[in-house]
C-alpha cells in the first residue's frame, strides 16, 4: 500500500514508520520541518511540507491508499489557557479536518487510521468501559468526541474509518515514562494523588500492532482501544515500576501539588479509566504484552 502519515516524527510515528517499512509499504509523511523529518525517518519516506496547508494535503493524499492520522500536540505538560486549548483542537481537528477535505477529492484511499485517546471516556473511576461505553463530558472527552466526529465525515463507500483510542504509550523513547522515569531512578517516584484512578497503559509494540491491523484488515472500522488488558491502578503501575527498576515507589505526588503546577490540566493525571480492549480481543488482536510486569521488563528490565 501506498501510507501517508501525520505525526510520523512522534514516539507512535517513528515506531509504525519502522514497522511499515520492514512490511514493504509505500510511505509519506506529513511534516512540519522535512530536513530534521528527513534525518529521523530516512530516505526511504517521501515527505510533504505541512506548511502548504491543504493544497500540500490533497498533493500527499491523491493517490494514497491508506492514510494514518497520528498528529496532535500533547496534552500533558502546561496550564490549559484558552490558547492552549486552542492549539490542542487545531492539532487534532484541524489537522483531520485538512484530511478528511482532502480525501474527498482523492479517488482511491481504503482506510483512515485516526488517532483519538482514552480520555474520550473521561474519569470512569472503577467503572469498566470499553469500545461501545458512551463518552465523559469533561475536556478532554470533548476533544476526543470532536476529534473522532471529524474523522468520521471520511467514511464512504470505499473508505472505512478506524477509531484507535489509545492509552499511555510505554516506549523506550519518551512518551508517558520519558517523564517519570527520572525521579523513579532516583528513588523519588510514587503514586500520583490517591493512586486510586486506573491507568490505562499500553506497550508501543501492542500500538503499532493495532494500528496495523487496522490498516490491513477491510473488516475492521469504528473505535478500537489500545489498552492493554490488565488493567492497573496508578498506585500499582508506581509499584511495578519502582520494582523494575529496583527502587522504592512510595513518595506520592499530592493532587494539591498538581493542581497548583497545571490547574485544570491536572485532571489528566488524577483521573483514570479503567478501560477493557474488548473489540480488538474479540476480533483476534493477539496481545504480545498482555501483562504489564512484563511490558515493564521488556523496555526497562534488560536495560
């Protein structure tokens, strides 16, 4: 297949690029800054200017057959301003928006890939949910509502739109241990607040496999979890990592702190879902981590 891809340079993007190639597929990227995108996904991939807007979309997209949304600015990390969330909704809707335009005016993509996110549920507290669970009403669901309803004009005739609403990513590379790895290296990690909300992870390696199958597969549309399915509180995804990396992990960050530091952001680290992949199970995904000590061990324990 012909690929294109937004967000390719990102922790999910440069994974799938590896993968895809190793698959034998056609890839274009979607890039902001194509010199410093040329030197970290290799010349094998094409790459589009982002700055041509949406006459360099339909350029990148006309003869695609498959097309991987993966662009959004993160979530975590700043106070959330009205710019903010501003800039969070043209990250993700805008940029679809721009996808979806384009596709119109394309004769040929099969399949969208859209990224979308576990908050979509909002904090569901020890309340199980899984792909058919209605969506929360706070701002980050909001988002992921608007987010997947953009993505969702794609669908024609012959081209199906897959929903992938993933978890914290645990990869090598950044994403949600590039964070808290240094303190728990240093024997300072902990639970975050109560400890008591779900943490709803997932193994890049599970990710990428889903996304895949996604692309690959013509019977699969709608929402897709990637979660894995052991579900895990904060406070026993603390101990795990503290375990891992042989430290202790009893110094809890306290809600107060937080809210201090990030305001309403904050409520993406004290709330939680306790999210169940049961589509992508009962559709065959065989996980490669199921469990997360495991998942743990590979990208940590050899290390």
């Amino acid at each position: 297949m012909q690929i294109v891809i937004t967000g390719a340079t990102g922790l999910v993007g440069r994974r799938l690029v590896e993968r895809l190639k190793a698959r034998g597929h056609g890839l274009r990227a979607w890039v902001r800054s194509p010199a410093s995108a040329a030197r970290t996904l290799g010349p094998e991939v094409q790459l589009v200017d982002a700055s041509g807007g949406s006459s360099a979309m339909r350029v990148a997209i006309a003869d695609a057959d498959a097309i991987v949304n993966l662009a959004g600015e993160p979530v975590i990390g700043r106070r959330w301003s009205a710019a903010q969330k501003q800039a969070l909704r043209a990250s993700r809707i805008g940029v679809t928006d721009l996808i979806v335009d384009a596709i119109a005016a394309a004769p040929r993509p099969r399949v969208l890939v859209s990224a979308s996110a576990v908050g979509y549920y909002g904090d569901t507290g020890a309340r199980e949910v899984d792909e058919t669970s209605p969506p929360g009403d706070d701002f980050l669901a909001e988002l992921s509502v608007a987010w997947e309803a953009a993505a969702l004009r794609a669908e024609r005739q012959q081209t199906r739109v897959c929903l992938v609403r993933i978890g914290l990513v645990l990869g090598r590379d950044g994403g949600v241990l590039g964070s808290m790895l240094p303190p728990f290296r240093l024997g300072l990690g902990g639970p975050i607040g109560s400890g008591s909300q779900y943490f709803p992870w997932v193994h890049i390696d599970d990710l990428i496999g889903i996304i895949c199958a996604a692309l690959e597969r013509d019977d699969l549309r709608g929402p897709l979890l990637a979660v894995g399915p052991e579900s895990v509180t904060n406070r026993e995804f603390a101990a795990a990592l503290g375990h891992v990396l042989h430290r202790p992990a009893v110094l809890k960050v306290p809600a107060f702190a937080l809210r201090l530091a990030l305001g309403s952001a904050s409520a993406a680290l004290l709330a939680g879902q306790r999210a169940v992949p049961r589509r992508v199970r009962e559709l065959g995904y065989h996980f490669r981590f199921p469990a997360l000590a495991p998942a743990l061990d590979d990208l940590l324990g050899r290390r």
